[in-house]
C-alpha cells in the first residue's frame, strides 16, 4: 500500500494528520532573498541547504506531509521574474529537496506532496488556454520529480482553478484543494474574488477531490469558513491558517498570533472534525510544534 493509501486510511478513520508550516515565509525569515514577481520560489536554486533545512525542521517536529517550495514557481510567476529559462529546474529541486530531507530524517512514511498556485505578483494574468498548457508541464515535471500528492493553493477563482486541477488530476497523482476565503458584507463565504465558496465546492463534487483545504486564511476566519465547507462537503477538511501579512511583498513577523492561541484554535478546528493540520504563511516552527501534542491520536 502506498504512503497516500495508508495515510487517507488513516483520515477517514478518524485521525488528524499533522502537516507542516510556512515554507516561504520561513525560507524568508532565515534569510533567502526573493524573487521579483515570484516571491520566495527562488530559494531551491538559490539556498538549497536552508530549504531543506526547514523540510528537515517540520519533519522532526511530527508532520507527515511536507509541501514542496514551488507555490510560486508556475511559468508565469518565472517568466515575470526574468527567470522563465529555469522553470523545470526550480519545480524540480522543489520536490527533491523535500524528498532529500525526507531521507536525511529517515521518516519514509512521510509524505511529499507539490504545492501549484496561479497567483501573480506582477498582476499579469495569462490567459486560461496559455495557463493550462504552463500547468500541464508544471504537474508533468513535480510528479516526474517524486511529488506524490498535489495541493492546489490559494484558490480564488473557479474557472482557473478547475484548469489546475484538472492538469494535476492528468498525472494520475491525488489533489486536494486549498481555497483562501472570507466572509463577505453578508456574511456568506467567498473565495477572495467574491465567488461564493458553495459555487467552488459544487464545481469539484465530481472530480475526484480526496480533501479540501482551508489554507492562507485569516485564524479569526477559519470557524465560519469551516461553517461553509461543512455544509457543501462531505468528504476530510484540513486547515493551515496563516498569521500577519506582507508589506511590499515582503512578510512582517510582527503581531503574529501566538503558538498558544494558534494551538486553542487548532484544537477548537480539530474538534469541528478537521482531519488535516498545519501552517500557512507567518506560522512558522514554534508555531507547529505545540500542536503536536493537540492532536487526538499519537503520531507515529
């Protein structure tokens, strides 16, 4: 039985899996320069040893599915960064660093999924037949590399994010989906563009989505986004919140939440029957470390 096989047993009988935290932002904070219009996805060709380092961090800290540093490394983000000719070599050493660091902590049942996202820094959007021919190589080089899962991240836009999920789902691979969402005027949960977040869960019934993610999402957020996941969606929740924001593309570790209250609201989601557990942006080691000893089962 493969690595994903045992753990989405484990999921659907009731356990919750501990994944891990910030990559980039953590990546950022130990000192890795950034990209322009590409963020923190430079760092596996620029600071190889410090990426894998924070693999290896999370790794000894309990969590079972660590996610590549390739959020920020679709062929668009690249292009605008004047970094295109070395698309496939940072989706490649994304996905071998965390497999490398995997070795090096000796946890093979831990899993290695790929982080894809279409967010752009520049505000230059391709056009959904240019990013679904960018995402098909993309998936096509993160699975070639060893990624056994694919995580769609900050889904904010239904139809490009059905282009995503469709190019991963060709793979043959498993995908879960992470939606960044919030409470609108009226009250009802939207994906960041407005759509509502019903309409997304309603487009993904069919498509042979093993889980949803709520991900990069404010904390104080995250109860009534969960509130709407519940009620449109049968099947495993997970949450990886995020804390603080970016000035100028650029993370501020100031006034984010505590590793006590993220621990209290971590518990207060797993008892909502979150199944899945972690960090997005600004949550970071300290932060991921307490919730271990949140979690209801005992991790291998």
């Amino acid at each position: 039985m493969s690595r994903y096989s045992k753990l989405m047993q484990r999921i659907h009988a009731g356990e919750c899996i501990l994944i891990d935290g910030a990559t980039g932002t953590e990546i950022e904070r130990r000192g890795v320069p950034q990209l322009d219009n590409a963020w923190n996805g430079g760092g596996a060709l620029s600071h190889p040893e410090i990426l894998r380092a924070v693999h290896e961090d999370y790794l000894r800290l309990g969590a079972e599915i660590i996610i590549s540093n390739t959020f920020a490394t679709h062929y668009y983000a690249l292009r605008d960064a004047g970094e295109a000719e070395r698309f496939e070599d940072y989706n490649r050493r994304g996905v071998e660093l965390a497999i490398e660091a995997r070795d090096r902590i000796q946890k093979s049942n831990a899993l290695v999924a790929a982080g894809i996202s279409y967010w752009s820094w520049s505000g230059n959007h391709p056009t959904l037949e240019n990013l679904k021919a960018a995402t098909e190589r993309q998936v096509e080089i993160l699975a070639g590399a060893g990624a056994e899962l694919f995580l769609l991240e900050m889904m904010i836009d239904i139809d490009k994010m059905l282009i995503l999920l469709d190019a991963a789902r060709s793979t043959g691979l498993p995908v879960w989906v992470g939606f960044t969402c919030e409470p609108n005027a009226q009250g009802v949960v939207c994906l960041r563009n407005g759509e509502p977040l019903s309409d997304a869960l309603a487009a993904i019934e069919d498509r042979q989505v093993d889980l949803v993610n709520i991900m990069h999402t404010e904390v104080e957020d995250i109860d009534v986004c969960l509130e709407a996941v519940q009620s449109n969606w049968s099947g495993p929740v997970g949450v990886y919140a995020h804390s603080s924001d970016s000035v100028d593309h650029h993370w501020i570790f100031e006034n984010t939440i505590s590793p006590a209250d993220y621990c209290v609201a971590a518990r207060r989601w797993i008892d909502r029957g979150v199944r899945v557990i972690g960090g997005c942006c600004g949550i970071e080691i300290d932060d991921i470390r307490p919730l271990r000893d949140a979690l209801p089962t005992h991790l291998p």
